[in-house]
C-alpha cells in the first residue's frame, strides 16, 4: 500500500511530520520514510510518478517541514535543498536521467552505512542480453537490453555512477564471443577499479513456460550474477 499525503493535517514538530485524522503518523508507521518536499508542481510530479513505479512508499511535506523530520531519505529541488539542510538530501536535479541511479541513491540512504557496499551486476549475452543488478545484496533491477552496444552503455552509466567500494560484473559464457567483447570494454573502462568475472553458465540457464519476452534472459543474468567466475 502507498501512502501519499498531500499536506493534509495538522503538522506535529515533535515528530517531524504531519497528523493525520488526528492520529500520528510516528517512525514506526514508516519505518524507511521517503519525503517529497517540494512547492514545484512539475517536479513533484516527476519524482512522485518514479517512485511509484518503484513501488516505494512516500509522504508529500513542505521543504521547511521536511527539515523537521528524520527521514533517511528526502528529495527536493536544487532551489529548495538549502532550506533543509540534511544528509539525507537527494537532490532530483543532480541524478542522472537513468531511473535505476536514482533508485540506487534511495536504496543506500534507507539502509545506511552498516550494509556490505556491493554492486554486481549479471550478464547474459545472446540475441537478447539479460541484465541483473544486485546492489546492497537487493536487487536493484533486471531488464534486458536489444544490443552489445546498448548492454556497455547501460553497464558503464551504472558503475560510473553507482557509489560502492566493491563492483562486480559476471558475465555469462554462453556467447563466448559477446562475452569477451563486453568483458574486453569494461576492463578497457575501468581497469582494476572493477572486477570482471566470466562465469560458466551451466545451470544458469532457465526453462519457463512464459511466452513473454526477456523473462528467460533476465532470469539467467540473475543466476549468474549469483555465481562465481574466474577474473580477466
């Protein structure tokens, strides 16, 4: 269930957050909070419908409310960010268009610093790539991209702009020749500042029934994310 609340109630400054029907909405009602807090109707509206189709819940404040509040995660404008004056700031204007980068910077302010900094992200080369991300130990996204080109691309915006102290990409072996031409850019790219691994995909391949495209792709990336390779 999404909970959105568009400024109704009266605001609490103890708890940082507004009531509602009289009754408190406390910490423990949104145990990792997401506040939107901006007056900006157009952006509003673009950081409300991505957070929706990450199915997070969120709660809709004032700038100067949200800088009463505890949340983890707060995003607003550039305009607006010094009226708050947290870490728990992310500005919409600096992430990158990619929703994935966006979804990665809430994903690390919710869980903290304590968590294993951890990027790895699967590969399934074929006539369909397969992509896994797995970021935090969750999954980030999976999503299947139609050419080797569009495959670096994507893998490369996500390790440039993905913070973690240790990144990984696995790479299947069943398209040996794709395979070693991804493996070949994002060493050429990143040198030793990632670990490229290319894993035997026996026992990663995934039979299903479901006639809907990628389904079997991104379901191999994920297993072989999950496996161990040998290191370029």
């Amino acid at each position: 269930m999404i909970f959105i609340l568009r400024g109704s109630g009266k605001f609490n400054k103890d708890l940082g957050i507004r009531d509602h029907d009289g009754i408190p909405l406390s910490i423990l009602t949104f145990p990792k909070k997401v506040i939107v807090a901006t007056v900006s109707g157009r952006d509003y509206y673009k950081i409300v419908t991505m957070l929706k189709s990450f199915g997070l819940n969120f709660i809709s404040m004032l700038p100067e409310e949200a800088s009463l509040s505890d949340a983890k995660v707060i995003i607003t404008t550039e305009s607006e960010a010094p009226i708050i004056k947290k870490e728990s700031v992310i500005v919409y204007s600096e992430i990158s268009t990619y929703p994935i980068v966006f979804k990665a910077r809430i994903l690390k302010n919710m869980i903290g610093k304590f968590h294993d900094d951890i990027l790895i992200i699967g590969v399934d080369p074929g006539h369909r790539i397969g992509i896994y991300i797995l970021y935090l130990h969750d999954e980030l996204e999976r999503t299947v991209q139609s050419s080797t080109r569009d495959a670096i691309k994507l893998i490369t915006i996500l390790l440039k702009e993905i913070h973690a102290k240790e990144k990984i990409v696995r790479i299947g072996d069943g398209h040996t020749s794709m395979a070693h031409c991804i493996a070949s850019e994002i060493k050429t790219r990143f040198r030793n500042n990632v670990r490229v691994e290319i894993v035997d995909e026996f026992g990663t391949s995934r039979k299903s029934s479901s006639n809907r495209r990628g389904i079997r792709d991104e379901s191999s990336a994920k297993s072989i994310a999950m496996k161990k390779g040998y290191t370029l």
